[in-house]
C-alpha cells in the first residue's frame, strides 16, 4: 500500500512540474530547429554546457534585488526537488553550485536540461542516483539570471 501512495504522489508531482502550455512548447521547438545544434556529444563543451548561453557577466557583488526574486521563482519551480543544502531530495542539493560550475552551464542546463542530459557523461550519472530527469519548466532567460543569482546568495556571494 505504501509504494502505491508513493507512487501516486510521484506522479502527481511528475505531473504538477510538468508544462501544458502548448504554446510556449511550439515556440521552444520552434527554436530549437532552427539554432544549429550539435549532432552528437563529442561536441558538447562541458564547462558551458548545451544552449545559448556562452557568456554570462556576472559582478563579483550580489545583485541582492535579482537573488530575491530569484528565490520566488526557485520556490515556486525548484524547492519540490532541490534544497538549499547539499543534501539530496528529488534532485541534488543547490550548495556550492555556483562554486563548482560556471554561470553558463547553470543558465543552460536551467533552460535546456534536455539536450544537457542526453549529452553531459556527469549529468547522466547523476540522473543514474536521482533516477527522475530535470523537467524543463519553460524558464525564461531572465527567470534563469534571477535563480543563478539566488544561488550565488545561498552560496554566500555578498
């Protein structure tokens, strides 16, 4: 009886972070044919990661205003998966992500998690502990900015 109430709520979950906004689905696909896309991994850059993102400027301080409404947003789309802490809870635990990976790869992997995962060798070993795929939850480019700021403040960057 327990696995099938845990069951049920991991659908439910699946289901709630899901997007059914066909228009926004359109226009990613949209996007997608028609940017140039590597055809395999062996292109994949591992330190930028799978998207449009080559260069993110980011200041050495916090842009406090950017980090809190990158808190709404993460607590609104990221906080059922993701803690604040290194310890696991769907997905991996946000401290020190900032540290360990460049803006670039978060702010791709944050809006392309897709291409991300089919591509990146440490992303797809993390899926093998998570067992659930990051959804894409049709962020904007903004909305990406504002949580990679939030995480730099969980990260300590004052």
């Amino acid at each position: 009886m327990k696995k099938l109430i845990v069951f049920c709520l991991m659908s439910l979950f699946m289901y709630a972070c899901s997007s059914n906004n066909n228009e926004k689905k359109e226009e990613r696909t949209y996007a997608e044919e028609s940017a140039p896309a590597a055809s395999d991994a062996s292109t994949y850059d591992p330190h930028r990661g799978e998207g449009k993102f080559d260069k993110v400027e980011v200041g050495e301080k916090l842009d406090v205003a950017m980090a809190n409404d990158g808190k709404v947003i993460a607590d609104l789309k990221c906080a059922s998966c993701h803690k604040m802490t290194d310890e696991k809870l769907v997905g991996p635990g946000w401290k020190g992500v900032s540290e360990r990976r460049k803006p670039e790869w978060i702010m791709n992997f944050i809006t392309n998690p897709d291409a991300m995962i089919d591509k990146d060798p440490e992303l797809q070993a993390q899926l093998e502990i998570c067992l659930v795929r990051m959804p894409n939850q049709n962020l904007t480019d903004d909305d990406a900015r504002k949580i990679y700021e939030y995480m730099r403040q969980n990260d300590g960057v004052k």
